[in-house]
C-alpha cells in the first residue's frame, strides 16, 4: 500500500497546548553533539546566530504504512508537509540569515533517506537516544514501543531559544509562522 504522506488528512486532529514546553524560552542549548545527514555532528551549544530547528515525530515513507491510529495522534501527522515547507520558504529563512535543521528521534540512515526523496536543502539532526529530550525536558509520546518527539519548533539565536511555537499545527503552515516572526523581530546588529 502506498501512503500519500504530502497529504494532510481534513479531518486531523489537533494538538493541545499542555504547557510541556513552556519552559524553554530563554534557555542555553546543552553542549551537545547531534549527527546530521552530511555525517558531520553540530554542536547545540555552539550554534551563532539565528536557527530555526523544528523537532518532528518521524517521517513516514511512501512503501510503509504508518502506525495504526497514526492519524487519530494529535500533532503526530504531518511530517513530511513540515520539512517540505520549510524547504519551500528556504530561500527565504536564508534571505534572512537564518540557518534551518530539521530534528526527530529517527537514526541519520532512516533521515537520510528522507532528505534525499524530498530534496531537503538543510541537514536533519538524529537524536536517537533522546538526549535532547533529557537536557530540556523537551515533550514526547510513544507509539509501537518508541518515544517519539511531539512536534515543536525553536528560533535559536547564538545558542539560545528565543522563540518557541508549541503546539504546532497546522504542520504544514509552521515556515510561514516562522518567518512571519522573524520579520517581526529583526535581528539586532551588534
């Protein structure tokens, strides 16, 4: 069976804000590595200037179906139209020096695969072993035995959360919220 996973169902559920996230803005990333698709780890703690890293469930791929009940998830559909959002506006976030990553619980080899069929432009990060999750207490859920990410997103700036948008939905309108922040919130020169 092939999964249309661009397609955003019209009657999918969403999230609530359980405040499970409310404690990030203004917090310092931890120094920690985190491999991304080039194979290259980046260091949270020592990314300067602005980013924006959007931490998703997982990213289905079209000859797998999805977990049963998948749909009925608040928050958990919609990965794929959420990185080829950000892909699309990519240009853009550039335009505004800001630098984009993509994050999930899913190993590099399994984000690679996704990268490379939706022609992503930016790295996806692999926190398979939640330690981000650890380090900031960041909000899960589980499904067929894994912890997986609930989706959020964070603009960073030199090393630290600035913004946060939780819960985010819909999924596929994340990069315009973003970008509609960043332009209300230019970026003091120093």
């Amino acid at each position: 069976m092939m999964t249309d996973l661009s397609i955003l169902p019209e009657s999918l559920l969403a999230p609530s804000d359980d405040n499970a996230a409310r404690h990030l803005k203004g917090m310092n990333l931890p120094a920690l590595r985190l491999l991304g698709t080039d194979y290259v780890n980046i260091n949270l703690a020592e990314l300067k200037h602005r980013h924006v890293i959007y931490i998703y469930p997982m990213t289905g791929r079209p000859d797998t179906p999805l977990p049963d009940s998948w749909d009925q998830i608040p928050g958990a559909r919609g990965c794929t139209p959420q990185s080829c959002a950000f892909r699309d506006h990519y240009a853009e976030l550039q335009a505004l020096n800001v630098n984009v990553f993509g994050l999930s619980s899913q190993t590099t080899e399994y984000q690679l695969e996704a990268r490379n069929r939706l022609h992503l432009p930016f790295q996806l990060l692999s926190d398979h072993t939640l330690q981000l999750r650890d380090q900031l207490q960041l909000p899960t859920f589980s499904v067929l035995g894994k912890t997986l990410y609930k989706r959020l997103t964070m603009i960073i700036e030199n090393g630290k959360i600035k913004k946060v948008f939780y819960p985010v939905f819909p999924p596929d309108r994340n990069a315009d919220d973003v970008i509609a922040w960043l332009l209300a919130h230019p970026l003091a020169i120093e």
